[in-house]
C-alpha cells in the first residue's frame, strides 16, 4: 500500500505540472513560428517550433511540426497549433510511466491467488505470460474503461481553450488537490519540464523492458539478477566490473 501511494502522489504531481496552478487558464500557445528558427538541439537545421513548450529544443527532424494536425477524426482541419501533438506526447509518456512500473511491480508484490482463479493466477511474473491469464470476462470491461476515457479526452480537445495535459488537478480554485500542492511559478516551470523529460524516457524505457522479456518467462528484475549471479553472465561481466564488485 505505500508502494501505491508513492507512485499515486508522484503520478499527481506529475499530471498537476500542467495544471497551471491559481492561474486562471489561458489559450494554449501554438508552440509554431511563422518563420522558421535554427534547431537547438540539431543546429545544422532549422524548425518551425518556437520553443514556448516546455521541452521544446527545437528537435523536429521530420518536419512534423509544419503541418499542425487537427482532429481528423472530428473532420477538424489544422488549427495552428501542436495542441494535438503535445496532448499525445503527455498521454503517451504519462501511460509509459505507469506502464514501467507495472512492468516491474509484480515482482515486488503481487495479489495472492485463490481456489476460483488458481492459486498462481496473479503470480506470472513476465507480462508476455500474465496477458495469456486474463480471464475472459475481464477484456471487455478493460476496453470498455479505457474508451470512455479517450472519449473524454478527446471531448476535451475541442475546446480551443483546452491546455494539452491539463486535468483539473492541483492548486487553484476547482481543482482537486488531494496531496496539497502550492507551487511557485518557477516551481511550476521546474515540474512541468521534468514531467516532459520524464515522459519521454518512460516511452524509451517501456520498449526496452518489452525487448528485455521477450522470448523469457522470468520477469526483468530476475533477468537483472542472473547477470551477476549466473557463471555464464559472470564470465562475459568480469571484463567490465572490477574483481570483488
């Protein structure tokens, strides 16, 4: 249970960094130039993005910014902005950040089976195994949960007011602020650039954990523990980790 109020206070904190605070709610920028600008990070390059998101650096090697994508499936056309992109950057990186902990948390702790479901039912500690285990029953209610979640979502982006990431959670009045938050602007600054920063890792971790289970039923931390144990691993690792470590 304090495992789950950790990662339940971080992932708030986390979603309540582009929130705003007490501020009232703004247009959101566009984060486009009309005129493109040398890259920060590739500045052999130039770009379209004008840096006003968090996080922005000017990386958009594809050009990708230059079309600013509506709600296609809204038959909304382009509206100038990248409220579409960073929406699905924030929703994409906050998942990955839940889903490397799911990966993992198994075998921290795992709810213990029963006579019904088996006595090992949730004891699958590779997620490639524990998907097969699901009941049947179970897959509907699953993905009836996760649509009426995007059809939220996705209601909220028709707003032109809506700010991608933005929740409801936090400070300031109306919002739900469970864990008592009370940033500072800069603060506010400082949270929202490590909430990009580490979305974006997450999304790069959670491939790597997926690669990493594959064609094994062991889970991560016990693969992780093989390489310093196992004769085998042992022998390739002594030619990087000094003897005794």
């Amino acid at each position: 249970m304090l495992r789950l109020a950790v990662s339940a206070a971080a992932f708030a904190a986390s979603v309540q960094a582009f929130s705003f605070g007490s501020k009232k709610a703004t247009k959101a920028p566009t984060g486009i130039s009309t005129v493109e600008v040398p890259s920060q990070a590739l500045p052999w390059t130039t770009t379209t993005l004008d840096g006003t998101y968090v996080g922005d650096v000017g990386f958009d090697p594809l050009g990708f910014s230059k079309y600013a994508p509506g709600a296609w499936w809204f038959g909304e056309e382009g509206d100038g902005s990248l409220k579409y992109f960073r929406e699905a950057e924030l929703i994409h990186g906050r998942i990955a950040q839940l889903a490397a902990l799911g990966w993992i948390f198994p075998e921290l702790y795992h709810f213990p089976g029963n006579e019904k479901v088996g006595a090992e039912a949730y004891g699958a500690l590779n997620p490639y195994v524990a998907i097969d285990t699901i009941p049947a029953g179970a897959w509907p209610q699953i993905l009836a949960f996760m649509a009426s979640l995007e059809i939220l979502r996705l209601n909220r982006l028709k707003n032109p007011d809506y700010i991608p990431g933005d929740l409801g959670l936090g400070q300031g009045p109306g919002r739900w602020n469970p864990f008592g938050f009370d940033y500072t602007p800069e603060e506010y600054a400082e949270k929202q650039l490590q909430e990009i920063k580490h979305c974006r890792l997450a999304m790069l971790g959670i491939v790597g954990l997926a690669a990493k289970s594959s064609g094994s039923d062991l889970g991560v931390l016990a693969q992780l523990g093989q390489s310093f144990s196992e004769p085998g691993y042992v022998e390739k690792a002594g030619y990087y980790f000094p003897v005794g470590i």
